[in-house]
C-alpha cells in the first residue's frame, strides 16, 4: 500500500484488490466526513445508524436506507431531517434527460388513483368484420394509431371498408379490451356514406373487444351501421381498460 501526502495535491492512497480508506466513527452518529471549501462547510457525508446520508450544507442531501431499501430526500445527512414534498430532481433549464422504471409513479399523491403505471403508444390492425357472420376482411388502413395512459385509451384510425361474406352490423376490433360500455366521439365527419345527412358514432357494449358502428339521420333513432356497403371511416374515441 501507498499513501503520498503532498502540499499541492493533498493525499493520494494505491492499493490493490482492498479498499483505499477506511473512515470509523465510533459510539455516536453524526458526520463521517466534512467537505469544506475555503474553510467553509459545503457538505457532509455523514450516518444514523445502518443509514447513509450525504448532505449539501444542510438543505440538499439524499439517505440511502439499507432497511427500505429506499433513497430519500433529506435536509442534511441525520435520518431525522428527511423531507417530503420540498426537493426537485432538476429544474426547467437542467433536466435529465430519460427515466427507466419497473414499476410506476405517484403523481400528485400517493394514492392508487395517483398511480401511473403504463403508458404506451403503438399502431394495431383493427379488423372489421360482421356481427352475424363475420366475413372476410380485405379493408384497407392508412393509419390506426393509439395512446395508453393508464387506463384510459385513445384511438385514432382511417379505414376504407372492404368486407365480403358477412352480415349483421359493423364490427370494429379494439388494441386492447374495454371495461364497459363506452361511446366514441367522431371527430371527423367522412364516413362516406351513401346518405350524406348521416350522423355516426362508434359505441363499445357487451362485446368488449371491439367497437360498433351506429348511425342515425333524425338524431330521435340510432341503428347499427350494417357491413353491406363499402364506406370510409376517419374516427378518433377514447375508452377504459380494466
């Protein structure tokens, strides 16, 4: 082992395969280390028991809690000045840049309804098919996109129907299975249908995994869209997952 003590560069330890410093403090907790600068304490590194705390003059530190095991946000390097709800990670000019998590966040609380725990965006292919007989899909996509927040769920597709063999109302598989009954907002009147008064929306119901087409030209009677004509359906809804 080396150990250099020198004026301009302070102390320098080289050991192989063993730790370079041992630092013990015995009976009381408290500081380990006092970090100065131009004899003016900048930071601790410091223990309450099995706890380990490193501290930015009392304001700014952070505990790792072996016990946990958990990192907390703490006011100095003692287990008893850990804060709640008063330390930011970054700030507006210095973010970080990704966060990778296992799990989820509490947003706004700690909560379950404050938990977030997925959010995904992705494209699927919806399949449209007949309710009494399903038929043979050779409908054309351009574009079927979806956001996943938690349990909420936004689709946005464009559809060119093209179905043959089939019966019964218009069919529209989902990217995921709903939790009940939803009704979707159309937000782009292009249906294209033969009717040009023709008002639309898409409604989830007992079949969960996949959304029906309604229609009504008197706003007083809806009635399923049947598969028998080929039309264009530009939609955007939203709907809950379980």
């Amino acid at each position: 082992m080396a150990i250099t003590l020198d004026g301009s560069n302070g102390i320098t330890t080289d050991i192989a395969s063993n730790e370079s410093a041992t630092f013990n403090r015995d009976t009381t907790d408290g500081d380990l280390i006092i970090l100065q600068k131009d004899n003016s304490t900048v930071g601790s590194i410091g223990n309450s028991g099995s706890n380990l705390g490193i501290g930015a003059g009392n304001n700014a530190g952070i505990l790792f809690r072996p016990g946990g095991p958990d990192i907390l946000p703490s006011a100095g390097t003692d287990a008893s000045t850990v804060t709640d709800g008063t330390l930011s990670i970054g700030r507006s000019a210095n973010r970080f840049k990704d966060l990778y998590l296992s799990g989820g966040v509490y947003l706004g609380g700690t909560g379950a309804a404050n938990h977030l725990d997925d959010y995904e965006e992705g494209t699927w292919s919806p399949v449209v098919s007949g309710a009494s007989v399903a038929g043979t899909d050779s409908s054309t996509i351009s574009q079927a996109v979806y956001t996943k927040v938690g349990k909420l769920v936004n689709v946005s597709f464009t559809i060119s129907v093209s179905i043959s063999g089939a019966s019964g109302g218009l069919d529209i598989s989902l990217p995921f299975t709903a939790d009940g009954a939803h009704v979707g907002a159309l937000m782009t009147d292009n249906f294209n249908f033969s009717d040009t008064d023709v008002q639309a929306t898409a409604y989830v119901g007992n079949t969960l995994s996949q959304m029906r087409i309604y229609v009504t030209r008197d706003a007083a009677s809806w009635v399923r869209q049947n598969v028998d004509n080929s039309f264009t359906i530009v939609m955007t809804m939203a709907y809950r997952v379980s």
